[in-house]
C-alpha cells in the first residue's frame, strides 16, 4: 500500500477492506479499516455467508477515554465492540476515575465509569 503514496490515509468515510489472499500484509489491511470506521474481511478465514453477516451488521465502537492523567492507551484507534473489549493503558494517579468512550461513527453515544 505504500506505493501509492503517503502511508497516512485521510478519508473520512469507512474503508472496508477484503482479502482470500494468504500472503496478503493482514495487518496494513486491518489498520486501513481500523482508522476509517470500516471492517477487515479475511474470506480465508470465513465463508462467504460468514463475512456477509459480518459485513452487513454496524458494531458500537470504542473511542477512546477521558480522564486526568491517563496516557498511553490501547486501543488508540476507534475499534469495534463485538462482545467485549480489553482497553490497557497508563494512569498517573491510581485514585483518578476514568470514563470509556463508546458509539457509532465518530459520535460518542455512551460512557461508562
């Protein structure tokens, strides 16, 4: 994907990106559907009945997190919740709350302490 230009992609509509090549760079792909909003389909992995259900259903996503001073979170992409997530990351004071951003697109419809 780099020949074609700067590795950073600025679109600010979903990219879904499909793959049933075995060799083809997984993680350039899933990053690409990842930083856009879209999914990744990996036709080698699933039918295509499997990918179509997947493709054709919109997953809340997580945003991000507030909170005084939290830094070096992961996921630091909005990434979609399917049945659960995992979020790790680094927080000055132990004591501080901290609030998980969730929603469709890039509007935060949900947060929870």
């Amino acid at each position: 994907m780099s020949s074609f230009g700067d590795a950073e992609i600025n679109i600010n509509r979903p990219v879904h990106t499909i793959s049933t090549n075995p060799v083809s760079d997984y993680s350039v792909l899933k990053n690409i559907s990842q930083r856009s909003g879209g999914q990744f389909i990996n036709l080698g992995s699933q039918s295509a009945e499997q990918a179509f259900t997947a493709f054709s259903k919109e997953y809340m996503q997580f945003l991000g997190v507030e909170g005084a001073g939290i830094s070096e979170v992961y996921p630091n992409i909005k990434t979609p919740v399917f049945k659960s997530i995992s979020v790790a990351g680094l927080i000055a004071n132990p004591g501080n709350e901290i609030t998980l951003l969730y929603g469709w697109g890039n509007k935060i419809t949900l947060r929870k302490r």
